[in-house]
C-alpha cells in the first residue's frame, strides 16, 4: 500500500505538491489526472524515492521511501513516460541486468521473463539493439522489466504513450490482472478513458492540491456533474481565482 502524508515539494519558489495526503490500500488501482503542471509526476517521482520531499512523509509497504529506500524498492516497481533504457543492450540482455538487480537466481530469470515477453510481444525485438527500437517498444521491455521481480506495488506514468491499441490492451489487461491478484497500482494519465475503464479510485491534483478522490460517480457527486469523467474534471479543476477552496467544499490535502 502507499502512505503519502502532508506531502509537500518545493521547488525555489515553486510550490509542486503542497499538502497532500492520500492512502492507497494494497491491491486498488489507483488512478492520478490534473492538468499539465498540477504536481503529478513530482508526485509520482516522490512515491518512487527519486525526489526528497520538502515536508511530508511517503511510506511503501510500512516502509519509509526516504529512512528505508532499499526495503522499498524491493517491493516497488517505477515506469517513468519516457523510461531510461541501456541503448546498447538488447530487450533481453536489459531483462537480465535487471533481474539480477533484483537478485532473482539465474535458473529463474527466463521462467519468469519468458511468458511476459510473449504477452507483450517481444520475441521479434529480444536481440536487436534498443537503440533501433520504436518509443512503444521500448515501453513495453520497461514494463515487462519493472514485472520481473513481482513488485507489490507499481508506479507508472502515462503506461500508454506510443503504444499502439493492441500494445494498450495487453498492458491495461495485465495490470488489471496483477491489481486484481493484489499489487498495487498508482498510475498517472492524461487519458480520462483510461481512468474511466480502469480505476477502482480516482485522484485529481490541481495547483499541487489533492482536489477529489474517489470512484468515478463520488467524483461526478462531488463536482456535481452526472455527465462523463471530462465533465467532473473540468469542473473540479475551474478555475477559481484566488485561494479559493476546490467545488463542492472538498478539503484540500485531506484523506478521503
């Protein structure tokens, strides 16, 4: 599960995230929108131990990111938008670097690989070079790298970027299955049919504030909007002015 508790990040003068509290019990899907610059990825990269939180504690599992990183990242997997892959290895060579990252024994590396590579459609690019391959490909040997190791909870952002629908489907699949099977899945999106489709929950962070949480018809309830999730997000995201508190009297930060 993940604990974020007055959570705050700043940046010079920039306040990313300001106050946010949030908890996300082990096996949900968990599902982050806002609008470009609302805090999401500081957020996200929070979570993953890969940013120093200004205020504010994050706990993975029990675990601290920042006093006990090692414990979480045992139990945790991070899939940036853009992930960073080794260029001159090959999907499988990168497989297995990872997997011994992981001190995952040798005589199990391919049993565990083997049928994620099938399910995404690997085999034909195990050893070409990542350098020749497309931004969806390369997408899909992250993932299926961040799987290795059975990870309790898996932080991901924007899974969806260059994948074509096929590709798409496999991952909302598997990560539908693992989340079902109880990992936990903390994803953040710009696509508001993937909320939509996959979400158990459904966080909106705007100006760095959590401004919503809930499933999609407690969202639509508290923005007063029965229509699509577009039409709950725009309104709880309006632009309001000033410090105005978010629509409906929801309390900024809090744990809902």
């Amino acid at each position: 599960m993940i604990e974020i508790q007055n959570l705050s990040r700043r940046f010079g003068d920039l306040l990313a995230v300001n106050n946010l509290s949030l908890t996300v019990p082990q096996g949900q899907f968990f599902v982050v929108l806002g609008p470009n610059a609302a805090g999401k990825t500081t957020t996200i990269k929070t979570v993953a131990g890969l940013i120093r939180p200004s205020l504010g504690t994050v706990k993975v599992c029990g675990f601290d990111v920042q006093t006990h990183p090692l414990e979480v990242r045992k139990r945790l997997a991070y899939v940036p938008d853009f992930p960073f892959l080794y260029d001159k290895l090959t999907p499988w060579e990168f497989l297995r670097f990872t997997a011994q990252m992981f001190r995952i024994p040798e005589r199990e590396i391919e049993p565990r690989a083997r049928p994620l590579v099938e399910q995404f459609g690997l085999e034909p690019f195990l050893n070409k070079t990542i350098e020749g391959l497309s931004h969806g490909t390369r997408q899909r040997t992250a993932i299926v790298a961040a799987l290795l190791h059975d990870p309790e909870v898996f932080v991901i952002d924007e899974p969806m970027v260059g994948l074509d629908p096929a590709n798409a489907r496999v991952v909302k699949d598997v990560l539908m299955e693992r989340s079902r099977e109880g990992m936990t899945v903390f994803l953040s999106t710009h696509q508001l049919a993937v909320a939509e489709e996959l979400a158990d929950r459904i966080g909106i962070i705007h100006r760095g504030q959590l401004v919503a949480v809930g499933t999609l018809q407690e969202l639509r309830n508290q923005s007063g909007s029965q229509g699509p999730l577009e039409s709950a997000f725009l309104a709880l995201t309006a632009e309001t002015g000033g410090d105005a508190p978010p629509p409906h009297g929801l309390i900024q930060g809090s744990v809902l």
